[in-house]
C-alpha cells in the first residue's frame, strides 16, 4: 500500500515537471478547487479569502514546478521507509528461520530424566523459547494422545512431533544452520527403526540420530578442525549409551540415597499426595533393588562410584588441558550432552561425590554459566 502511494506520488511529480506553465496553473486551480472534498478546505480559508488567490498566483509564478519537486521528494521519502521496512521483515524473518526463534515449542518431560535433561540443556543454551509440561510418570495422562509414550517428546507449532533426544537435539540444530530445509524436511532424515532387543523387548531407534543434515560447506564451518565431527558424534553416543546407565546405580546405591532420591523425585515431579506417598517409599525400594540388576547388567564395579569417577575423568581427559570445552572455546553438542546427564544428579550424595572426587567441576562450572546465560544465542 504504501509502495503503491509513493509511485502515485512520483507520477504527479512528473506530470507537474513536464507539463506547460499554462495548464499547469489550470491543473493546480482544480487542485486547491477540490481540497474541500479531502477535508482540507477549512484549512485553507482560515487564512482569509485571499489565501487561495495568492497561492494559486504563486503556482503561476513558477510555484508549481516547486509543488511538483515538492510531490517527487515525498514519493521519494515514501519509497526509501517503504523499501527500508521491506528489508528489515525480511532480516528479521530469516533471523528467525535461522535462529529457530520462530518455532512455538512445548517439552513433555520428567525434569529428573537425564534425556529431558539433554534435551533443556541444548535449548538453554541457544537461547531458544520452550514452554514445559511435567508429566506424571505413573499415569502419564499428559502424553496420552502419543503412541510415542516415552519422554522427552518436543511438539513444535502444536503439529509436528520430535522424539528421542538426540534426534531432537540434532533435528534442531540441523534446522538452525541449514536454512534450505524445512523442519519436517530435516525430520524425515532420522527414520524410526523398530527392532527385538535380546530380552525380547520391542524397542525404538533412529538411523543417523547423532548426525547433523548439512552441506559440505556447512560442515567445513560448524566442524573446521579435522575430527571434530567424529569427536562429538563419538561422546554424544557415549552419553547416552554408557554415562546414563551410572546415574540409576550411583544415586540409588544405598537405601539411603534411594530415599533421598526419590524425595527430590516427588518434589520436582508431578504427583499427586497419596501417589507422592508411595512413589517416595516404594519406588525407593524398587529402586533400590533396581539398581543392583543394572549394576550386573552393566558389569559395573561392587562400588559403583568408582565406575562413575573413571566415566567423568575420561570425560576431562578428552578435552585436555588446552580446551575449555570439548568443542573448544564454545561447547559443542557433546558438552551439552554430558552436562545434561550430569546435572540431574546436583542435589544428591552421588553429584557431591563426583564433584570432589574427579577434576569436572571447573568444566560443569562453565557450562552451567553458558546454559544459563543463553551464551549459544550469540
């Protein structure tokens, strides 16, 4: 509309500019003639009859071709805040496809799930809004509408629905670098495989979950240093398939600790008061019981800690001494990773333990300011 105004605004200046003295004056007397029907006749007679007479005997003088510059300059003005704000909904529209700002988000999740974890980190640390439903993780009544029924599940704009961590996390961050693909695009890049593990469980995996769908040229970009792809997709998969399965045994190892857990499981889950009641008590006892299976089906030692310690300090071993972060000055998704499987144990025996007895604390220290502070928006 505005585009429009201004080219009508040039066109007159034009047509001022190149047309002779005489019908200009005849022109601009129709003009001032018909002000009254756009409301501005009253204007003009608040100077007293002689004001039209003396500005039409200033167009005769030249005046008009002044108006005309006068029109010309303002369909100019128009033109440049037209085109000026064109440009900045553009930027702005592809600051938000890039940055994934655009994308109404809602995380299903247990907040004491080191998956859910994974999966707040990744989104805390670029800085990109989410809203959070709790659910019950016995009756699970919020995910009832999913044949997905573990967490995390991502719902994105209310209709597309990512599961799985890693492939959340790596959809996503596909997404925010590859500005060619939409997100169901990128999500049909992880195909869901049903398979019967060896205790005769269905169970469901996803090709290519710790891949990120980019170009060559992307690729050169977010990973320049040789190996570092392979680096992250390596301890990425190790936090899911050896770092998690210490949690359970290390903060349920005592019966002690088992309670403890569970009572800060109740106050941070959703659950009801009876239902807290029994989660506390008797979830701590299966747990507890739990625990030991997993310890054998893990092979883990008789004091699990020590499983724990050495996981963390091979952690610390490879980033070095000369790396902040596994990803260098800015943690990559790996980093976000271990410190979400971590973090669910702050608040317990086992988190203290960990962090007196192995060298990750300055490292968790760093990452809790990045996650916090949103550093990855930047």
């Amino acid at each position: 509309m505005a585009a429009a105004c201004s080219r009508t605004l040039c066109k007159v200046a034009r047509s001022f500019l190149e047309t002779p003295a005489a019908a200009r004056t005849g022109t601009v007397s129709f003009l001032l003639g018909n002000v009254g029907a756009h409301g501005f006749r009253r204007g003009l007679s608040t100077g007293g009859p002689g004001l039209r007479s003396r500005l039409v005997s200033s167009v005769r003088a030249g005046g008009g071709r002044v108006l005309g510059c006068a029109f010309l300059l303002g369909g100019g003005l128009g033109l440049y805040q037209t085109l000026k704000l064109s440009v900045q909904q553009h930027l702005a529209e592809e600051d938000k496809k890039v940055s994934g700002d655009g994308l109404k988000m809602t995380l299903y999740q247990y907040k004491t799930c080191p998956f859910c974890s994974k999966v707040r980190a990744f989104l805390d640390y670029y800085g990109l809004p989410y809203d959070i439903v709790e659910v019950n993780p016995v009756m699970r009544k919020e995910i009832k509408w999913s044949a997905y029924r573990k967490v995390p599940i991502l719902m994105v704009d209310g209709e597309l629905q990512l599961n799985d961590s890693s492939v959340i996390i790596s959809s996503l961050r596909t997404l925010m670098i590859n500005k060619e693909k939409s997100l169901s695009d990128v999500i049909h890049c992880y195909p869901e495989m049903k398979s019967v593990n060896d205790r005769g469980k269905e169970v469901t995996e996803y090709n290519n979950k710790y891949w990120l769908m980019l170009s060559e040229a992307q690729t050169a970009a977010v990973y320049p240093a040789k190996g570092m792809q392979k680096e992250e997709m390596k301890w990425r998969q190790w936090a899911d398939d050896w770092l998690v399965h210490l949690i359970s045994p290390n903060v349920y190892r005592t019966t002690g600790e088992a309670l403890a857990s569970f009572d800060y499981i109740v106050r941070e889950g959703k659950f009801g008061t009876v239902e807290g009641f029994f989660a506390k008590y008797v979830g701590a006892a299966a747990m507890f019981v739990i625990s030991k299976r997993l310890k054998n089906r893990h092979n883990l030692q008789d004091d699990v800690r020590q499983d724990l310690y050495k996981a963390v300090n091979d952690w610390m071993a490879a980033i070095g001494k000369n790396r902040k972060f596994m990803g260098g000055d800015q943690p990559n998704l790996a980093d976000l990773a271990v410190f979400g499987v971590l973090r669910v144990m702050e608040g317990l025996q086992a988190f203290d333990d960990m962090m007196a007895n192995t060298k990750v604390k300055p490292w968790y220290m760093r990452m809790e300011r990045a996650t916090l502070n949103h550093e990855g928006r930047s």
